[in-house]
C-alpha cells in the first residue's frame, strides 16, 4: 500500500502543502494548469529556497499580476496610508470569515485582506476586486464548474465545507451566512484546488499526518488581537493531535488544518514504511534555527513485526465518527428521499432508512445519519427543519476504514471511475462508480448492467 507522511514540525498551511507536492514530484504544469483553467486572474511562481539549511520549494501566487506581501510588510504599508490592519497571524495565516451580521466597521474591514500562510498582503486592486469576499454557496459553484476530476472537487469542497463549519460555529452564525473574505480570497482558492489536485496526483492509498506544531503567542485579525492557535484552527483541530514547541508565531493556519483534516485519514509516529521520495514546502518567514518547512514523505507501507503478530486491522484508520438518529410515523415518503439527499450533499457521511414498528403500532422509519463530529450539529438542525421529528439521538462511534483509492478505467462509452479498497497493501474489494455508469447507460440507452460489467473487466484486464 502506497501512503505518504505528513510532517508538520513547523506547522502546516496551504502554499507550503503545496511547495511540498511540487518538491516531492507533482508536476508544476499540472499546477499552472489547474490555476489558469479556474480564471481568476491568478498564476503560479515556484521557487528554490533555503530556510534554516534545507532546501524546500516556494509556492507563491500572483494575483492580477501583482505578488501577495508578508504581513509586516503589507501592515507597515497601510499604516503609512492610513489604514486598517486585517491581518490573522503571521506569515501563515488569513483572517476569519464572518457572518452577514456585520458593523458598518465590519464592512470596512473587508477591503483589508490578507493571504494563506507567507502571502499576507494584498494590493489595492485585490481589494476593491474582493471587497466582499465569497459565501460557500458561490465557492461550491467554483469548484463545481473547475476542470478538474470529480475526486479533486470532492475533496476541494470538503476542505471549504470544514474551514467553513468552523468559522460558523466560532462566529455563532449559519454556514451558509459565512462570508469567506479572506479564505475565499483567489490565493485561498488556488491553494486548496490545488491541494486537491496535487493530493490526487500524489496517488498514494493513505495520507498520515504527524501531530501539529501550532506555535504560540498572539495573532492580530479585524476582531483584535487571539491567542495561538487561532479559534477556527483549535475548532478545526479537534480530535487531531497538537502541541506547541514554543515558537511564538502562529504556525498552523486555519486553511492548512482544513486540508489536514480532510486528507489525513489517522495522526501519529512515522509509518513503517519503504521511503520512495521526499519533497519540502517553504514558508516565507525564515525562522532562526528552525526550518519553517512542511515535509511529504512517500514510500510503500510495510508491515512491522508487532503489526504482522496482531490485527488483520492493523493498516486500516481509526477514526471517532458522530451517529444521529431519529424515529419518523409521520412523514411523507416522498420527503424522506429528499431528506437523504439533502443530507448527503450538505456533508453527511452515510443516510439509510430502516422499517420499525413504533407506538400504537404504527409503522415507521428509523433514520440514520453518519457524520463527522463538527458536522452533527449542522446536521441535527437540518433533520428537525425537514422532517417531522420531535428528537434526535446523538452518540459518538469508533469506526476503523479501509485505505481506498479512485482509478480510472477505458470502456467503449467512456470512462468510469473504479473505487479501489485495501488493507496491509492487499485490494479487499473493487466497484465501479454507479453514477459513471448510470450517466452513460441513459445517454446510450443501454443495460446498467451492462456498463457496470464492463467497467469491472477493463479494470481487471488493466491489472491490479
């Protein structure tokens, strides 16, 4: 089994995740491609760097030609013009998204924007461009229409949905209320479709992350000045090991736990592993005696002696998952599909119905939702606004997953996407995707059968 090690001992942010893809192998084409397909007025600048001894790969994003500044540089700057600081953290960081309810000193704060992780500045054009900022609704859009695979547009709209999640329970505000001004600034943008698109092309089966060096210290945003970790980067980070070696800077970003927690499947020591190949992602700030890099290792999985004594589950990922359930007698049919979709598309894991007999014997439906616990809340609240329930029951549950991959496979139709599962490197199980297969049976007008078989063949014909 293929996997790759996330080590953030200097913290993680977005634009070092992917000067360490790029480091690591990931074609800098590929990169640029994915910037000027998105058109936004944005290009990539990849560089060779050297922070505290290591050699490590810069990524930095030019926005209408213009390059984002550090946050030291652009605050002095608008000091000298007189303006506000919007800045969050040091050279890792944006500022929070807010809700709609803003001051009118709210809205003067979002022509001030700041950049991921070492791009913190921005120019004036920027701003006046982004003066207000991006819903989720809007982002999604974005992402949907992008010229990317569906898996990195999967991915790209759960590291939003988490970042923004987040930023909503911190702001007491609906998701859907939650303006990304600085997030969804263009440079975010790139840096978490690029995120997608680069994890993609790494094609490993697992992605591990160390424990999170967040620093420490004081971080300036609108709202004022917040202790390190920010309050989105602690909400983000929850269940997900963290420590501080004492660096008072703001280390891990709200975006690079957004991607962390999206793409790392378990946290903790480096895998046994046959290593392959490594690459470096620089930060801008060069901290004395310390490399402000990210580091990817990638290599093929091997099992240690403790391992192959122990559990057949002993390479698969344990994670805490949240269980929402609710009795429906009452309910049309008709709303409960619509109930499950809903659901599904706004994050849930897993949606099933079961038959029960309820009080007064009257037959009812137990529904089931599967989500990650930040999203339960979001969940329960859409539950009690689309169906009739009076309760819904939350408990947390251990589950452990199976390393799974996306290949694509050739059929005379078309292409169809294989879902690939694995454990200890051996495949356990191989499907093709149903709605690949259901799009090109109603556009041939053939046997969805038919294409689902011929998906299987392709794949084994190809190899496993």
């Amino acid at each position: 089994m293929k996997i790759a090690y996330l080590d953030c001992f200097s913290g993680m942010s977005g634009d070092m995740f992917l000067g360490a893809l790029v480091d690591a192998g990931i074609s800098p084409e590929l990169l640029a491609k994915m910037v000027e397909d998105l058109n936004l007025g944005a290009r990539l600048e990849i560089s060779k760097v050297n922070r505290s001894g290591i050699s490590a790969t810069k990524v930095d994003v030019f926005v209408h030609g213009e390059k984002e500044l550090p946050r030291e540089e652009w605050a002095a700057g608008e000091h000298l013009h007189g303006g506000v600081e919007h800045s969050h953290g040091h050279s890792h960081s944006k500022d929070f998204a807010h809700g709609h309810s803003h001051t009118q000193e709210a809205h003067a704060h979002q022509h001030q924007r700041e950049s991921e992780s070492s791009r913190t500045g921005v120019s004036a054009l920027h701003q006046r461009d982004h003066a207000h900022g991006r819903g989720l609704k809007e982002i999604k859009a974005l992402i949907a229409e992008a010229t990317i695979s569906e898996r990195a547009k999967k991915t790209a709209t759960a590291i939003f949905q988490a970042l923004g999640a987040a930023e909503a329970k911190i702001h007491g505000v609906d998701i859907e209320s939650v303006h990304f001004h600085e997030v969804g600034a263009v440079d975010a943008i790139v840096d978490i479709v690029g995120a997608a698109v680069g994890a993609e092309a790494l094609g490993v089966d697992e992605i591990v992350c160390s424990p999170l060096n967040v620093g420490g210290g004081m971080v300036k945003c609108a709202h004022g000045e917040f202790p390190v970790p920010a309050p989105a980067t602690v909400e983000l980070l929850t269940e997900i090991p963290a420590y501080s070696s004492g660096i008072q800077k703001e280390l891990v970003t709200p975006t690079g736990a957004a991607i962390v927690k999206t793409l790392a499947t378990r946290f903790g020591a480096f895998p046994a592993m046959k290593i392959e190949r490594s690459g470096y992602g620089a930060g801008t700030r060069d901290i004395a005696g310390h490399p402000n890099v990210v580091r990817v290792i990638v290599g093929e999985a091997v099992a240690t002696d403790a391992a192959s004594r122990g559990s057949t589950l002993a390479h698969t990922a344990s994670e805490m998952i949240t269980v929402l359930e609710a009795n429906l007698d009452d309910l049309n049919p008709q709303v409960f599909g619509y109930v499950m979709e809903r659901l599904l598309e706004e994050g849930a894991l897993d949606v099933f119905g079961m038959p029960v007999q309820m009080k007064k014997n009257r037959p009812g439906t137990l529904l089931t939702v599967l989500c990650k616990p930040e999203d339960a809340s979001r969940l329960t609240e859409i539950v009690f606004i689309e169906t009739s329930t009076l309760g819904v029951r939350h408990r947390e549950e251990q589950r452990q997953t199976l390393a799974r991959k996306w290949v694509s496979v050739a059929t005379p139709w078309g292409d169809v996407r294989m879902k690939i599962a694995s454990m200890n490197g051996t495949i356990t199980s191989y499907a093709p995707e149903y709605e690949d297969c259901r799009k090109i049976a109603a556009e041939r007008q053939m046997p969805l059968k038919m294409v689902m078989q011929e998906a299987v063949r392709a794949y084994l014909k190809g190899g496993r």
